[in-house]
C-alpha cells in the first residue's frame, strides 16, 4: 500500500474505477463515422491540452522557474487565429487556416521569447516576469477580438479537434506525438541532463561551461508553444475564440498536473510520464463532476478536496508514518541461528631452557 501511494498513477485508478462503480459502461468504446467514441476517448480527447500545456510547464518548472501565462496564451492563440480567418476574403478556405494558424504559433513563440527575457536576461523573478503577461496577455486577446466571441467555419480549422486519423482523435495523435518526441530528446540526449543541471544549481552549472541563459530561454519558448497548440485546440473544438473564458486557470490545473506527477517545484528533478498522467487526473477528476452528478456551485470545492487529499497521501510525513505503522504491524524478523562455537584450545607454556 505504501508503495502505492507513492505512484502518481494511483489517484487515476481511484477516479476511474469510481466511476465505472457509478456508470457501468463507462469503459466502453465504440466506433461511429469512422472515429472513436466513449467516456475514456472524452477523456483523452478532452485532456490533450492541458497534457500539451503541462509538458511545457514541466520544462519550465525542472529549471526552477514556473510560468502563469499559458493561460493568457491559449486565449491569444484562438483570438489571433479566429479572427485571421473571419476576417479574410474567403473564410472557408484552408490558406486562411493555415495563415491563422501558422501566425498564432509565430505570436506563441514571441510570447515565451519574451518571458525567457525577463527571467533569463533581466533575471525577474519567473512568477511576477509571467504574470504580467497573464493579465496583460487576456486583455490583448480581447483587444484582438474587440470583447466579442469570434465564430467560424472553416473545414480546416475545425479538423484539429473534429478530424481522425485511424479512428483515433487528432487531439490525441498530437499530444501523443509531442509527448514522444520531447521524452526522447530529453532522456536520449544531453539536453534533459542540462535541463536537471540548470534547475539544481544554475550558478554552478553555469560556472560548468553549461549556457543556462539558452536553456532558460528556450523552455519558456517551448512553453507558449505547447499553449498555443492547446489554445488551436480548444477554438477548434468550440469553432469560436472566446478571449474571457478561454484557457482560464489552466495555468493551475498544469501546475497541478506536473505537481501530481512527481515534478519538484524546487527544480531540477522532473518527470515527463508523470506530468501525462497528472493531467489525465486532473482530467478524469472534471469528468468525475460531471458523471457523478455534483452540483456546479460544488464543483470546484469537491476538486479541491480530491487534490489535497492525493497530496496529503505523497507527502513525505505521511509517507513516514505509514512506514511506521507497517512496522509496528510486521512480525519481528526471526533471530538467526547461532553458530556453532568450537572450543578453544588449550595453551601450552612455551618451552625453554632454565638457567
């Protein structure tokens, strides 16, 4: 059981299996117009950008840093591409998606350049570099928009989310595919050792020859991109940018995503696997809400509950009483069994000469 508990799967289980207890089909999947469909494809579907937004966070937070706009950023991203394509001459067309689309990662990667300049060239702390560009960058997205929500209809745009390759969602396949090709960078290379390196000791692994100003800078860039790519997602999905509501505390659910999975908000240790499956409790944990049937007004208090209780079970004190408690419980271990013991032999008086 302690062991358990100290898995970062264990509260995904929980949540899964209390929900096949309250809907037996809940694990069932099937096939209809040539893409999957069931409660467990809602979740993966459904979870891909705030997986994709973790991943990032949890480069940012392996360097010591943390970044409150990724929020703002997924707001930026369906504003700028949304309104890209209503205000073209031919909305329907897949160049005006793919421009919307391409200027909204091009905006994305601005964004992270800049918080890595305040905290990697300025050296503001990564919390207030971070927050400025999470209430400025909203505002900005509602400038973009003029305060309304942008609908649209494009094929193009509407396949990120509505589109699937081999039944699976393209959500999915994305996600997936990012998450591969970054744990195969990072574990594979020396990047990942870098990245430990940066966020252990900075100074030190600056003194080391290693270039921590790049790496700082380049995990923020790689942050607002894996935002920017949720927030295509997430406007897709909706077919409108909505700059109020869009990406509103996801910044909190992918701290609590990377905290969840074993991430250290110190620095230096991280987990990649661990942040995937974080986010798919955090995800799980909102379907729960919903099939369980809280009310909304508690919602957000049963999810609060459910987090510090799977905090309270990885806790280091918790841990140790647990092992306490295993111990008192245990049988004592059997003594062994005594060796036999020879006799010693007997000591002679050396002999000599006598004067």
């Amino acid at each position: 059981m302690r062991e358990l508990l100290r898995k970062p799967i264990w509260p995904l289980v929980a949540l899964l299996l209390l929900n096949l207890a309250v809907t037996p089909s809940f694990f069932a999947v099937r096939v209809q117009d040539g893409r999957l469909y069931g409660s467990l494809i809602d979740i993966l579907h459904n979870g891909a950008p705030l997986a994709l937004t973790a991943l990032g966070m949890t480069l940012v937070i392996a360097t010591r840093g943390i970044d409150l706009s990724v929020g703002a950023v997924v707001a930026i991203a369906g504003a700028v591409t949304c309104t890209w394509i209503a205000g073209s001459p031919d909305p329907a067309s897949p160049g005006a998606a793919l421009a919307g689309i391409g200027l909204a990662l091009g905006l994305a990667v601005a964004l992270g350049a800049w918080n890595g300049f305040l905290v990697a060239r300025l050296g503001i702390q990564p919390i207030i570099a971070t927050l400025v560009l999470m209430t400025a960058g909203r505002g900005l997205a509602q400038l973009v928009t003029d305060g309304q929500i942008v609908t649209v209809n494009n094929d193009t745009f509407s396949g990120i989310s509505g589109s699937a390759l081999l039944t699976v969602p393209v959500t999915v396949i994305v996600a997936a595919a990012v998450y591969a090709l970054v744990a195969l960078v990072t574990r594979r290379t020396a990047l990942g050792t870098l990245v430990e390196a940066v966020g252990i000791n900075p100074e030190a692994s600056r003194l080391a020859g290693v270039r921590s100003r790049t790496i700082v800078w380049t995990v923020y860039v790689f942050c607002a991109l894996c935002a920017a790519v949720a927030g295509l997602m997430i406007s897709s999905n909706v077919h409108a940018a909505d700059a109020n509501n869009a990406g509103l505390w996801l910044e909190l659910d992918a701290i609590l995503a990377v905290v969840i999975g074993g991430t250290s908000l110190a620095g230096g240790r991280y987990s990649i696997a661990g942040t995937l499956l974080g986010a798919l409790t955090i995800q799980t944990l909102t379907t729960t809400i919903y099939s369980v049937g809280i009310p909304p007004e508690v919602s957000l208090v049963f999810k609060a509950v459910v987090v510090i209780l799977v905090f309270l079970a990885q806790a280091p004190r918790v841990q140790a009483l647990l092992t306490r408690r295993g111990r008192r419980g245990a049988p004592p271990p059997a003594a062994p069994p005594a060796a036999a013991v020879e006799p010693a032999p007997a000591a002679t008086e050396p002999t000599g000469s006598s004067r």
